[in-house]
C-alpha cells in the first residue's frame, strides 16, 4: 500500500474573539469566490499524512505540557497582490522549530524554512486594492497582544480543508 502523501496542513488556534475579528477583515477584503476558509496562522502547509498519527501525538503531548503562547499581531505585511497582518511570537516560533526538528526530512518548500507568521485578509486582488487596503489598515490597525490557544490540523483534499484535530494548549504559565 502507497504511504497517504494527504497534505495536513498545521495552524495556530486563536482566541474566539481575535479570531472573529480577523475573520470579519478578511470577509470584507478577500475576493468571495475564493474566501472559503476562515482567517488563519500557518505553521506548515503540508505535513505528509502518512506520518498524520504520528503528528497528532506529538502535538498532544506538545500542547498538554505547553502553557498558550503569548503573540502579537502587529504590523501590516504587503503581499503584492494581498494584504496580511504579521503575528509575532517567539514561543509559538519555537514550538513550530521543534515540529521541524521531528518532521525534518518529510518538510518541502516553505515548511523546511523559518517561518514569517501572518494571518492573509486579502489575496488575489489587483495591486491598486491591496495597496488601498494596506494604506487603511496602516492608519486603523492597533497591534494586539493575544495568546495562542492551540493547534489545529486539517487534511487537505482537493482543496477543502477537512478537520483532523485540535488541542489546547493546557500548562500554566510559570
């Protein structure tokens, strides 16, 4: 039997009401036809689903050890034909380092490299649009400080995005 090459694309939870807010940016910028996913964190794209079991238990044991990571959602990034705003967050940054680290080989393309987190509110539009967008939110964005809340994976298949776990980050803080 052929090992499952699924991509199980891995992102960052946040908390219901930064989600709501950056949800509602995105449906109001991102082009409708293409807007079928909810505004997200990506920590890697593509981890191959023969090693899906294996994920789902490192990140169980990651998240149950590790109390939420604190971030900061704080400037506006230019992404040509889009908008997204940047996530800053050292501990996030090195709980993606250490998915690396035990996934490294079966990592392609933008995984096998550091990651730039950043939430996309708007892709696929002409260059005048994202630029008017960018100017905006330059002058209306507030940098917000939040928390991670979990880790999410979703199996990718033709497209659609198909839950495949979630856990809590569940450790106090020190």
């Amino acid at each position: 039997m052929p090992a499952d090459r699924t991509p199980h694309l891995v992102l960052a939870v946040l908390p219901e009401a930064v989600q709501a807010r950056l949800d509602a940016l995105r449906r109001a910028h991102y082009p409708p036809e293409r807007n079928h996913n909810p505004a997200h964190c990506t920590l890697f794209h593509a981890v191959p689903g023969m090693v899906a079991a294996e994920l789902a238990s490192v990140l169980a044991r990651l998240t149950a050890q590790t109390p939420p990571p604190r971030a900061r959602i704080d400037r506006v990034i230019d992404l040509d034909g889009g908008t997204a705003l940047g996530l800053v967050s050292p501990e996030l940054l090195d709980i993606r380092e250490a998915l690396a680290d035990h996934f490294h080989g079966l990592l392609t393309g933008g995984d096998a490299v550091p990651a730039r987190f950043h939430i996309t509110v708007q892709n696929k539009v002409e260059r005048r649009t994202a630029h008017i967008l960018q100017s905006e939110l330059a002058t209306t964005w507030r940098a917000t400080d939040t928390t991670i809340v979990g880790i999410a994976v979703h199996r990718v298949t033709d497209g659609q995005w198909l839950p495949a776990g979630s856990w809590r980050f569940r450790a106090p803080r020190r």
